[in-house]
C-alpha cells in the first residue's frame, strides 16, 4: 500500500492533484460542456500526452526534443490508415476508377494500395504499429546521437529537422500520404460509427483513462530509482558516467517512452477528431508542444495537463475574437514564462499555492466557527 | 536524366548551377549572421529568420517611398535600401538582446523558446504593419535582365549581385572576426567568458554588439531575398531550418565551414530539384544532412571550442 500511495501517487499532495485532476476530466468537464466542446476538450488531452511526453524527456531529462509532433504524426497516421482502409472499401468507393482504395490515392492516379499500407488493414497490426514504429523510431534517432553524445541545442536541431522532412514527405507523396489535406472522412471503426456522440464521449473518456494512466506510470518511473539517475545526468552529465553508468542508455529509454506516449495520443487525436493531417507533425505543433509543458512547468507531469487544457482554451477562445491579439499574447506568453516563471504553473503554485490553501482553511475555520459551534453571533437571517 | 544531349545537361547545370548559387548567397547571409549568433555566443536564435524579414520589409519599405518622392533616385535606392537593412535589423537585435537574450545566457534551451516567442510577435507585427499578402519591391533596372555567354545559357543579374554582395559581407564579417581588435575581444569572449572579463573585456558589451552584428547581417540577407523572391509575413520560418542546417553542418563558429555547407546544400538542392520535384529534393538534401551529422555531430569542420 505504501508502496502505491509513495511511489505511484507521490505522497499527500501528489495524491490530492492526481485526484483534483481526475474529478476535474471525469466528472467536471462531462457534467457540464455540451458534445460539441467536450470533444474540443478531448482534442486538447490528446495533446497533453504529448506536453507529458516532453516533462519526462525535457525537464527530468534535460533534453528538448523539438520533434514530439513527429511520434504524435506518427501515431495519428497509424490509426487514420487503418480508419481510412476500412472507409474506403469497394462498396463506398464504387464510383472511383479504382475501387477499394482511398480516395486521395484515386486522385492522383494511383491503381492499387501501396504495400506500406496493406498491412493496416488488420486492426491488431494497427494497434501494435502506433505503438512500435514510433518507439523503434526514437530508438534509431536515439541512440545514433546519445551515443555519440550529441545533446543539447543540437539534439533539439536535429529532431527539428527530421520534423521538417517528414512533413515535406507527407505533403509532397499526396498519392500516398493524402498530401496537405491529410487524411480525411473517416467514420467506422470495426464498423462502429465513430462521428456519432456516443462514441466521441465514450473516446473522451477512454483518452482520459489512458491520459491518468500515463501520468502514473511517468510517476512511477520518475520516483524510481531511473527518474533519480535521470536528473543526475540533468545536472552533471559527467559525473554519472565517471560513477560508471551507461548514460546514453538512460536517455534513449526516455526518449523512447516519450515518443510511445505521444503516438498514444496521436492515435487518440485521429480517433476523437476524425482526421489527421501533417498540420499536427511539423515545427509548429511541436514547439507548441514544449510550450504546453513549459506553461504547465516542465517539472510537473500533472502541470503539464493543465498548461495544454489552458493554452488551448485561451487559443481558441482569443482566435475566434480577437486572432491578431492571439499571436502577440501568445509570443508575450512564451517569452514571460521563459524570463520569469521557468517553472510554469506548477511552479506558481509551488511558490505561492499555501497562500491559496491558508485562505482555504481559514475560510473553512470561519464557517466551522459560524456555524458548528454554539455562539451567540447573530444567524445570516437576521443581519 | 535520360533525354538530354550532352550540350543540353552542361547549360542545365550550368544554370540549374547558377539558380543555386542565388539560394546558396541568401543562405550564406542567414548562415553568417547565425553562424556569429549561435557559433560565438552559444544562442539558438529562431527569430533569425524574422530579422531576415525586416531587412526585406525595410527594402521593400525604402523603394516604395523612393518611387512615390524621388523617383530619380529609383537607380541608387537599392544600395542604400541594404545599408538601411543593415541598420534597422541590426538596431532591433541590440533592444533584442537587451530585453530578452541577456537574461537568459545560461539557458539556452530557453532561448529557443524565448526568440521563438520573439518570432511570433513579429510575425504578427508584419502582418499587422504590411497586411497578410506577400510584397516585392520595384527593383532597378541594371538588376533586371540576364546575362547570356553562350545562347543556352541565361544567367541571371540580380543573382550576380546578389553573389556579390555576399562575397563583399563574408570578406567584411571575416575580416572584423579574424583581423580587427574587436574579433579579437569576440573570440576571446567565446573561448573563455570569464579569463575575458578578468582582462578587462566588457562581455556584455560584446554580447550585444555580436548579437546586433548577427541581426543586421539577417537584415542585408532579407534585402538580397528581394531580389529572388517575394516577401511575406511568414517567409522568415521557411528558411530558418534550413540556416540552422547550415550552421551545424559546416560546424559552428567555423566560418570557411559555413562558406563550405551553404554551397553543398544550396547546390544539391538546386540541381536535384531539376531532375525530381522539389519537395522530395529538400527531402533527399535534409536527410542526407541528418544523416551525415549523426556520424559526425559535430560538423564537417569543428574548430575546437572551450565551453
């Protein structure tokens, strides 16, 4: 049980935010959003895997990789291949000259399914190649430079890059990759209607799920005697590898398990929003990322759920009313919680959240005074 | 590449050559600038690529008012539109690098983020100063034309120009680094910060003169782009990858390394783009890059660096 409650949970106020925010997801944003804006909100978690994904590899890690949208892209294609396939069979794509393959391949002149593709059509290979390809991807980009002890500002250079190409070759192989519209009209999964409400619901829930149980596992690796070691080599890289561990080894885990979480989320995305496009891959939706982790603390596995939902509600709500506003805030915003809180909301409320607790008990002392102890204060009705 | 004469390839490379040595010049410039940025000083500065823009904004800027007040000067303004470049972008580094990138010297992870942020104000800034479309401004006539030493070839003026000016930039930056009093204090300042300052170099002070000297070269690069293509709010993030790759992969604050990456990639990627599209071109240069730094991260010529 102590086990559990330290190592899982991280002792009393690890506890309370884990559960703060699980009644926050699961109850409170289902009671009262409408379809419409709790899918919105579903959307937003996906992307919270990812912001999770960089608190481990960046924060405890000290390794900013700027290519999470690559895993995210990743995972998403995997399940919007396979939702794709499954679209497109002969008898919706009849009228296509090539019936039985996806419409964008029909397009541009392509006669049969490419053979990366053949294989999605099987949902059990899809499942396990979200989780695979992305992670045996890390493991390459991984270890060709931890090994080598590439790090830093070059590390985050190159994971740029590979960023770059990658969503130069999605847009570029229209034929193959659905081009700059991604992959689009997706409706069934094992031939049950995914647009429909129920569904998107019972997915934000299953996302919420898997969101809580990755913050546990992060958890567990973190307080481990791994997450230990990975915040030695944060700080003295050198000193770790002359006490005679194998540092590269430590990073590349870590780099992989972010990037099997964020195609977790990738694969989520697809499935709630009902498309994925090399929109969500490039530079520009990873540093978003980083900047959901920053925001949130990039410290804090549970900060940086909250830094995504906040973001998100904020771009959204400023780019409907005021989208010249949004980029300047957004700028100002990057830049502050560099200069000033480089530990992100979770910091503030390190810092300054007892302040918010003591009102808190004292409030409740009050009322416990008020009203459950014998006085002779006059009631409410009278004054 | 199967249907060309002989005499046909040699004019195709010649001039698919030359279209590449236009990117080659712009990349150049960018790479310098950053390549004093993030080689001397150790900042990772992605607003690079916005200071590249002002430089272009600023041109466009100088040749729509020349046209409208003193349309005689039509001939000169483009010297004086890069020198005007040169300054402004170099101006609004300096206040960069006193509000934001001083404080953060320690970070540079952060700096990433920070100039980023930096980039999206600007970003905005220009749309909100010069409106979403993209511009380009009137160039003179002697930039206009081609140049023709044999019939198939047609060489373009404004890319001689362009070479040139990068050529006159590299020379200057080279001899300022290498030669001069102060790139003495630069690169003492990059070797050892501390020994620097205890023989009384101001750092800071060279911080931001490094750092304004970085941007303005940004600046003279935005005005040679006007000369190649049209300039848009976003135009800056299109090539900061690319400059980045630049930098790495000639080694940083290896200045014949920059000169040396900025050719092999503009090369290939121009003559590539002839033969397959594009896209798939900067596909193939990218990650043949990639995969060159990850048998060699640190660069084609690393100069040894104490950090």
């Amino acid at each position: 049980m102590t086990f559990v409650y330290q190592k899982l949970m991280g002792g009393k106020s690890g506890l309370s935010g884990f559960i703060i925010l699980a009644v926050l997801i699961l109850v409170i944003f289902p009671l009262f959003l409408d379809s419409f804006r709790l899918n919105l909100v579903g959307k937003y978690l996906t992307y919270a895997f990812a912001a999770v994904s960089l608190v481990l590899i960046w924060g405890y890690g000290g390794v900013l990789s700027l290519g999470q949208g690559i895993f995210f892209g990743l995972g998403g294609y995997g399940m919007a291949m396979f939702l794709k396939l499954e679209a497109s069979s002969i008898a919706n794509t009849a009228i296509q000259s090539t019936p039985g393959i996806p419409d964008f391949m029909d397009w541009n002149q392509i006669t049969s399914l490419p053979w990366f593709w053949e294989p999605f059509n099987s949902f059990t290979f899809t499942i396990l190649a979200i989780l695979i390809i992305p992670t045996i991807f890390a493991y390459i980009i991984g270890a060709a430079m931890f090994k080598r002890r590439v790090g830093g500002v070059y590390f985050a250079i190159i994971t740029q890059v590979i960023a770059v190409i990658l969503t130069i070759l999605i847009v570029g192989q229209q034929g193959f990759t659905g081009g700059i519209n991604g992959i689009t009209d997706l409706r069934t999964l094992n031939g049950w209607d995914i647009t429909s409400d129920s569904a998107k619901n019972l997915f934000y829930f299953i996302n919420c799920g898997l969101l809580l149980t990755v913050i546990i596992i992060s958890r567990f690796i973190l307080t481990s005697k791994f997450g230990s070691l990975l915040l030695a080599i944060r700080d003295k890289e050198d000193r770790v590898r002359f006490s005679g561990y194998d540092v590269s080894n430590f990073k590349i885990f870590v780099f992989c398990f972010a990037a099997l979480i964020s195609a977790i989320g990738g694969a989520m995305f697809t499935l709630q929003v009902g498309f994925m496009s090399p929109s969500f891959v490039g530079i520009v939706p990873s540093i978003e990322m980083v900047i959901f982790a920053a925001v949130g603390g990039r410290m804090s596995l549970i900060g940086a759920v909250y830094g995504t939902l906040l973001i998100n509600f904020g771009k959204t709500g400023f780019s409907e009313s005021f989208p010249e506003l949004w980029l300047f805030l957004m700028g100002g915003l990057f830049i502050s919680v560099v200069m000033f809180f480089p530990n992100g909301l979770a910091g503030l409320w390190q810092d300054y959240g007892h302040h918010v607790t003591n009102k808190f008990d004292f409030i409740i002392n009050l009322f416990k005074r008020k009203f459950l102890t014998k006085s002779d204060a006059p009631s409410i009705e009278k004054s | 590449m199967g249907d060309y004469t002989y005499s046909e390839l040699g004019s195709i490379f010649a001039m698919q050559g030359f279209a590449g040595i236009s990117l080659f010049s712009v990349l150049l410039l960018m790479a310098l600038g950053l390549a004093i940025i993030f080689g001397q000083m150790g900042v990772i500065n992605m607003a690079h690529g916005e200071f590249m823009a002002v430089g272009a904004y600023t041109t466009y800027f100088v040749s729509v008012i020349t046209e409208k007040y003193l349309p005689g000067f039509m001939p000169y303004y483009f010297v004086f539109a890069i020198f005007l470049a040169f300054i402004v972008a170099g101006t609004l580094g300096y206040l960069a690098e006193f509000a934001l990138i001083r404080h953060l010297y320690k970070r540079p992870l952060d700096t990433l983020l920070a100039t980023w942020g930096l980039s999206l104000i600007m970003q905005q800034s220009f749309r909100s100063l010069f409106g979403a479309r993209e511009v380009s401004p009137t160039l003179p006539e002697w930039l206009l034309g081609s140049y023709q030493p044999i019939e198939s070839i047609h060489i373009p003026i404004n890319g001689m120009f362009v070479l040139g000016l990068t050529g006159f930039v590299t020379l200057g930056v080279f001899y300022l680094l290498h030669k001069s009093k102060w790139g003495l204090c630069v690169r003492a300042t990059t070797q050892n910060r501390i020994m620097s300052s205890a023989v009384g170099i101001n750092t800071k002070k060279i911080d931001r003169y490094t750092f304004a000297l970085g941007c303005g070269i940004a600046g003279i690069a935005g005005g040679a782009f006007t000369t190649i293509a049209s300039t848009g709010p976003t135009t800056g993030t299109l090539y900061i990858v690319d400059t980045f790759m630049v930098v790495v992969f000639g080694g940083a604050a290896s200045l014949f390394g920059t000169i040396i990456s900025a050719f092999s990639i503009a090369q290939a990627q121009s003559l590539l783009e002839f033969f397959i599209s594009g896209s798939m071109a900067k596909v193939y240069t990218l990650f043949a890059l990639v995969l060159i730094l990850m048998f060699r991260p640190e660069g084609l010529f690393a100069s040894k660096v104490r950090r």
